[in-house]
C-alpha cells in the first residue's frame, strides 16, 4: 500500500521489518536507534537469535536476579537493555515482536505503560481466538495461568517502544541461570519458572504465529517494506545503551573463587564471538 492509499484508508503507516536470527543485543541496538533518530513507525518481528543470552531490565541487579557463578562458569553473556522489565533468558525458540510508534500513531491510544499493553493485546488475542485462554494479566501475556510473553517498554517525549519476548520454545536446564524474583506477579502463586511458563509451540506453529501477527497489525496500520539501505547506515550521532556486563560487573557479585578462574579476556572473547555483525533481512 502507497502512502496516499494508506491516507486514504484513514490508517497510519508502519514499516514492517522481519529479521531471521538477528543477535539480540544488535536487535536492541536497532530498536533503540529507532525509537530516538526515526520519525516513522515500525514493527519488526526476530525470529530467534543466536546461543542463549540474559537480557535484564535497565534496573535490573544481577545479584538479585541471576545464579552468576552458574552464568560465568558457562560464559552466559549477559545484557542490560535499555528498556524496563524483568529479565528473560532467549534463544533460538525465542520470537520478538516490537512496536515503536508515534504518541499520536493509533488514535485515542495514551501514551503510558497501561494503555499501551492493552493495546498489544488486542492484537495477540486476535491471533488466539479459539485456541487455549489467551489473556493479559498483569504485565504477562499468558495463556490461562501460564506465561509465554513477557513485556518491556520506553516512553519519550513524543513516541514510545514496546516489545515482548515469546517463548515459543526454550531449554529447561537454561531457567536455573535466573534466580526466583523478590517481585513476582500475584498470579504467578509461588511457582518456579518451569511450572510458571508454556511453550507457544503446544498451540500453534511459528509461521502460524507470525503470519497471524502481521495481519492483526494490519487492522491497524498500513504495512510497509522499510528500505534496506537506509536500516544499514546507522545515524553516527547515535550511542546505543543497551550493552552486555563484563565479567567484573558480573563478578563482583559472585564467588570470589569462581571469578578468579574465568578470566575477563576469555570472557569477552567468549562473549563477542555470540554476537557476530549480520545485516538486516
């Protein structure tokens, strides 16, 4: 649809842009690029990212949030994004979803944390009708009282970005790197990841997932193809936060016995190689 079509239809335009593996930390990177040098909107879907990674809140401790002699001895790199939220473990059987709009994109829609995850879910329970008990619930979307979607945000001056991490898969053995949190949702009743979360897969396939996705967005934008060339050249005046804690962040906070053995050159070497430079799809 051309932009005049698009004014025509009454619906405002987004890019839609599909990625296949993208390293999260370079998805965040991007999405943050986006939401502070872009004046356009944009919705783009990953499908997976590479060897399984921690991304925790910009608040986030992780003391309090991860097993971090268990994240050094396996060289787990560890990222601190630059939105809120709780911290998540992602991998291949990860899909991320973000939306970075405008404040004035979608029409009566307020710009706080709330009405924006409402929102969201409107598209997602669109997606779910007939199949298992979708539904927002505190900040989660769950499917009846077992989580799959977990969600972060930022809001500035004039736009905002909300993104969720799907588990439409993922490794029981990589849950016991994270740590029960001090603060957890009032449904989730004491229960430890495993018998807290869901696997999307039990319900529907990942194409199905995805196609579903990119039309329920459609009821409210206009899609569009970004142009490749200009998601390549990256604004020079553009610092991402979003970045991944070295070993002595890590393990300050960690045994001193463990720490001594892994070395901070081994570590980032380690770590760098997770996170290889790939172009946008």
């Amino acid at each position: 649809m051309t932009a005049s079509q698009a004014r025509n239809a009454g619906l405002p335009i987004i890019n839609l842009l599909r990625l296949k593996g993208m390293p999260i930390l370079q998805q965040l990177h991007l999405e943050e690029r986006l939401l502070r040098t872009s004046s356009e909107n944009w919705c783009i879907i990953n499908d997976g990212t590479t060897r399984p990674t921690i991304v925790m809140g910009v608040s986030g401790k992780a003391k309090e949030l991860l097993e971090t002699d268990a994240v050094l001895r396996d060289e787990i790199p560890v990222i601190r994004r630059f939105t809120g939220g709780g911290t998540v473990i992602v991998d291949q059987g990860t899909i991320f979803i973000t939306f970075i709009c405008n404040k004035d994109a979608i029409s009566g829609l307020q710009s706080y944390p709330r009405p924006i995850m409402s929102w969201s879910s409107l598209i997602y329970k669109n997606i779910f009708q007939g199949i298992g008990e979708f539904s927002l619930r505190e900040n989660d979307y769950v499917i009846g009282n077992h989580k799959f979607g977990g969600n972060a945000q930022s809001i500035t001056k004039n736009r905002w970005v909300h993104h969720t991490s799907f588990l439409w898969d993922y490794e029981v053995s990589n849950m016991g790197y994270l740590k029960m949190p001090t603060r957890v949702p009032e449904y989730r009743q004491a229960r430890n990841h495993v018998e807290f979360i869901c696997r999307l897969k039990e319900y529907m396939s990942r194409s199905v997932f995805i196609d579903g996705t990119m039309d329920a967005v459609a009821a409210y934008f206009a899609l569009r193809s970004p142009d490749v060339d200009d998601m390549q050249n990256p604004s020079s005046q553009f610092e991402p936060s979003s970045r991944i804690l070295t070993r002595q962040e890590l393990g300050e906070e960690a045994s001193m016995e463990l720490v001594g053995t892994v070395s901070q050159t081994s570590y980032m070497a380690a770590i760098s190689s997770t996170f290889p430079t790939s172009k946008v799809a």
